[in-house]
C-alpha cells in the first residue's frame, strides 16, 4: 500500500511540476496584408543606349492597377510570402518629355507583339519562394516572375518599415527584358535603343485585410 501511494505521489509531483513550467512562446499568427493603391505608387524605368542615346528619351511606365497582397507576422516577416498580379493592360506610358502622339506611338509599340503581346498574354504575375532578412528593416526576395508566359526566378532588396496605418515596403527590383523573350526596341538603325535593364520602383504601404 505504502509502495503504491509513494508512485501516485510521485506522478502528482511531475505533473505539478510540468503545469508549473512556463509556455513556450507563440508566435503571432500570419495575416493577410493589401497594397493601398492611393497610398503607394509602382513604376517601370527604362534607360536607354545606343551611340545616338543623347536624342532618345527614357521611359517611365506607371502600373495604374494591380493586386499585391502579402502573408506574414509583423513579429517575423522573412517567413512571409507575397503574390502581385498585374494586368498587363495596366501599364501605362507616362513619358514626361514626349507629345500625346508620341506617347501613344510608344504605348502601342509596348503592348504590341514584340513587347508585352497582351492579346494573348494578360497579366504579369509575381510569386515570392524565399525572403531573407538582412539589417535592421532590409530583406532580400527571391521568387518566379512571369511575363509573357514565360516565368524566371528574380530576387531583389526590399526595405520594411512600421507606419501608423499599416507597414511601407520601398525597393527597386531590376529585370532583364531578353530574360522572357523580349527584344528591347530600338530606333534610328539601332543607334536609339532601350536598355536591356528595366527596373521596377516600388513604394508600397500594406494594411491589414478587413475580416
């Protein structure tokens, strides 16, 4: 009797013991966080070579709609992922120096079948695989860009910050046209051409999705 009150004893005692250790600590959940199209802004910058470059004029092209929406713990962000949908009908030429026609011409020439083909193509797609954290705020972004139907692993840098209203993301991700198939287009022989380069310029702030 006393043998068997010693070992209920002694449970007892281990699973006070156990209730007495501290939780571990949780994580707090991922949540769904959206892009703020009057709050940020997103562009493509094209520089421009060739001997003849000195005449020619750099494109700047406005994403006027897209859908970003990001998965991730404030606490932890580098275990996130992101996805951007753009409809490639939504890049617009905004070229500060060119004529309405020009502008036009231009825009023509980029959604044409030697460029962005959006008859058959109609959305650009980014999904994110890998994010890093570097420093204090910096984060490195790996994932699959699609263009064309043609999809390439991009990574890029990224700054986050806190905002009153949600978190700011600013970064510039360079991309290589020849990558999906795109020759940059060219003028005056080939002395007037764009860069190869295109960079995309984001400043995004992220607010928590309405439930």
């Amino acid at each position: 009797m006393r043998k068997q009150f010693a070992i209920v004893t002694a449970v007892w005692l281990l699973a006070l013991a156990l209730l007495a250790l501290p939780a571990p600590a949780q994580s707090q959940a991922q949540s769904q966080w959206n892009a703020v199209p009057g709050k940020s802004s997103f562009q493509i910058e094209l520089g421009k070579a060739g001997w003849l470059r000195v005449f020619g004029d750099e494109h700047v092209i406005a994403v006027s709609e897209y859908n970003c929406k990001a998965q991730f713990d404030p606490a932890n962000p580098a275990r996130g992922s992101v996805e951007l949908v753009i409809p490639a009908r939504a890049l617009k030429v905004r070229d500060p120096h060119l004529t309405p026609e020009d502008r036009l011409q231009v825009q023509e020439k980029m959604e044409g079948p030697d460029v962005l083909d959006v008859a058959h193509f109609g959305e650009i797609r980014f999904v994110s695989k890998r994010i890093t954290a570097g420093e204090a705020g910096l984060y490195r972004m790996q994932g699959d860009l699609t263009i064309r139907g043609s999809s390439r692993t991009v990574a890029f840098d990224l700054r986050l910050t806190q905002e009153p209203d949600g978190w700011r993301v600013r970064g510039v991700a360079p991309v290589q046209m020849t990558q999906f198939g795109i020759d940059p287009p060219s003028a005056g022989g080939g002395g007037i051409r764009v860069r190869d380069e295109m960079k995309i310029v984001f400043d995004l702030l992220l607010a928590a999705a309405k439930e």
